[in-house]
C-alpha cells in the first residue's frame, strides 16, 4: 500500500466524518447538542476547566458514534444478510454510544448546575466574562453546525462543495461580526468587512454557489453571530 501524505489523509479523515453526518441522523443530533451547550456554557460564564470538559464530552460521544458507524459498516460488508452475532455486533457499538452519552450527560450536568448554583448565589454579573476565544469558538461551532444543517435540507452539494448554504460566506460573515464585537476600530471593521465580500464573490464568481446561497450564509452567520454577542453584552460579557 503506497503511503500518503499527510494533506491526502487528512482529506480522507474529512471525508469519513461527512460520511457520518450525512448518512447518521444521530451524528447531526450529535453536533446539534453540542453546539447549544457551548452556548450555554458561553451564556452562564463556565471556568476554563469547566469549558475543557465540556469539549471532552462531547469529543467522546462523536469519537463513539464515528466509530460505531466504522463497525457498522464492517458488519454489513462482511454479513450482508442477517445473522445473530452481526446483530450482536451493531448492539454493541450501540451500547459504547449509550455509555459516552451517559458519560457526557453526567458531565454536562455537573458543569451546569454548578454554574447555576454560582449564578443564584452570586449573580452571573460576579462570575468572571468568558474568554474571547471561548466565545469565538462557541460562534465556530454554531456557524459549521448551522451550514451543515443546511446543507442536509437543501438535498444538493456536498459537506465541502456547493449546497443550500455557502459555508465559506458563513465562516467569513462571521468573522466579521466577531471582529466587531472584538474591536473598536471602526477602520478594522470596514477591513473584515471587505474581506467577508470578497470570499462571498469568490464562491459565486468560481461558480460553486449562487448568489442565494451565499446571502443565506451570510444571514447565517449574521443571525448567529448578533444572537450570541448580543447575549453575551446584555449580560456584561466582553
């Protein structure tokens, strides 16, 4: 078997992981969840330790159900038909998603109520503003889990090419809102302005997507964006 380099493999990594979203619904609940309880977790002010942990339940559930969906198809490549032990085989990768689940639950629920205990003691307003970073890739989240979305109801185009929804508008519209939340200067934001313009003229100029679909990315990411920094000012964060 002839090597491959790293960019090739890591193309094929992406590859595997659309597979999972667009054929396992459970996958696309996976990612649902996970981006509201970065929101959350943005919204209540959870500690750096609290963020990481929240960011190691949720690797371990998709960790679990891409590796189930790896068993699943392996099991069917090799029993077609039924048979008992195939069924075993399926039940059991089912089983590891159930416990990572669990797992993540408990973990989830730990963070947040005691967040919540905090918030009725002290009032949210004590609690340190989350980082800018936490922020930004709580809006990250939100964003590809939006497009993703998407793109699976809109019924064309690819997790990397095309579809309903102009990931690369939503990505770079996004970056705009954040720059403007992040800065002051009102020369920086008219730069990120023009440069999410530009990625959007891209994608329609090179033909990948119309016109309507990079509107709609761009909405997208103006909807998330404006919702989670408006929040987040409303409650003094920043």
């Amino acid at each position: 078997m002839r090597s491959r380099s790293p960019m090739e493999s890591f193309r094929h990594a992406i590859e595997g992981l659309a597979y999972v979203l667009y054929t396992h619904r459970h996958m696309r609940y996976h990612f649902l969840i996970g981006a509201v309880v970065l929101l959350v977790s943005a919204i209540l002010r959870v500690t750096r330790v609290e963020l990481l942990l929240l960011f190691v339940a949720i690797t371990l559930v998709v960790l679990a159900e891409v590796f189930n969906t790896a068993l699943e198809t392996m099991v069917d490549l090799a029993s077609p038909e039924f048979h008992p032990l195939a069924k075993v085989a399926k039940d059991i990768g089912g089983g590891g998603v159930l416990v990572a689940c669990i797992g993540a639950t408990l973990i989830g629920g730990g963070v947040f109520v005691r967040a919540d205990v905090l918030e009725r003691l002290q009032g949210v307003q004590a609690r340190p503003a989350p980082h800018a970073l936490h922020i930004v890739l709580v809006g990250l989240t939100t964003v590809v889990v939006a497009v993703i979305i998407g793109k699976l109801w809109g019924g064309h185009g690819t997790l990397f090419r095309g579809g309903l929804v102009s990931a690369h508008s939503a990505l770079a519209f996004f970056c705009f809102v954040s720059v403007c939340y992040l800065s002051t200067d009102v020369l920086v934001w008219s730069l990120s302005f023009v440069l999410a313009l530009l990625v959007a003229q891209s994608r329609v100029e090179t033909g990948v997507h119309t016109l309507r679909e990079v509107l709609i990315g761009g909405a997208v990411a103006l909807v998330v964006g404006g919702g989670l920094y408006g929040v987040l000012a409303m409650r003094g964060g920043g």
